[in-house]
C-alpha cells in the first residue's frame, strides 16, 4: 500500500493526495513534477531508477474499506538526504540511461 508521502523531497513543497504534480520512485520517494525535471533530470537519487505520475487514492470509497478514510496519507514529512552535489553526481552517471534500462 502506497504510503502518499506529503512532500516533495527535494522542495518540502506540499503534495497532498489529490496533488496531480506528484511523482514517486518504486520505493517511493516522493518528488514533484518541477524538482523530477530540473533538479534530478528523472533520476532517483536514492535508487537511480525513473518517476512515475503518482496515482491517486479516492477520497470516497466505491468498495467497502477503499479510500482515503480507510488508508490515510502519511502524516510525516521526509527530508531530503543527500546534498546537491550528491544529487547531481547520481544524476548525471545516468540520466542518459532510459529508466528502463538503468
């Protein structure tokens, strides 16, 4: 079950679970749509892998048990852990390298 981090990693924007700009890693890292392109050029820095639109959870359930009243967002802030330098240093070993074949 997807945890719904409330902010970016990168920014400490916002990123609600109806936010439409927010995106994750496999491991869900959480980042906005602005930090994934300019910052971190699609690249993880924790994982390397790629980001994907994160979905989003209903706030209403069709199916007993399913929504947002059932299986809340995180609560917790996640801090950024590694510093720019870090970041562009993973960034640019594999930027050039589809996600899917990183």
């Amino acid at each position: 079950m997807l945890q719904f981090r409330t902010n970016c990693e990168c920014c400490n924007k916002d990123l609600p679970p109806d936010a439409t700009d927010a995106r994750i890693c496999s491991y869900e890292c959480t980042y906005c749509e602005k930090c994934v392109e300019e910052v971190l050029s699609n690249v993880c820095p924790t994982c390397g892998g790629g980001f994907e639109r994160r979905p989003i959870r209903p706030s209403t359930a069709v199916r007993p048990g399913l929504s947002l009243v059932h299986q809340p967002a995180s609560t917790e802030r996640v801090p950024w852990r590694y510093s720019r330098e870090e970041v562009a240093a993973v960034s640019s070993a594999v930027k050039d390298i589809p996600p899917h074949q990183r």
